[in-house]
C-alpha cells in the first residue's frame, strides 16, 4: 500500500490519506452509532 502511494499516483495518495483522516478522526455518522461500545 505504501509502496503504490510513493509510485507517484495523487489519486491513490488522497485516497490513502482520506482513509487514514477518516480513521484518525471518526465522521460524525459513526460517532453517532458506534460500531463498537468504547472498547
């Protein structure tokens, strides 16, 4: 994965950085109906 993104594609490099944004701060439909009780 990280090997592709360094392959010079800005597609697949805003993509990986929008999963990893999405990871790194929950959107606000799973912070209303977590998949998961805070453990």
């Amino acid at each position: 994965m990280a090997v592709e993104a360094g392959e010079g594609r800005p597609g697949m490099n805003a993509a990986i950085a929008s999963a990893t944004r999405a990871v790194a701060e929950p959107s606000p439909m799973i912070n209303r109906n977590p998949p998961w009780d805070g453990t």
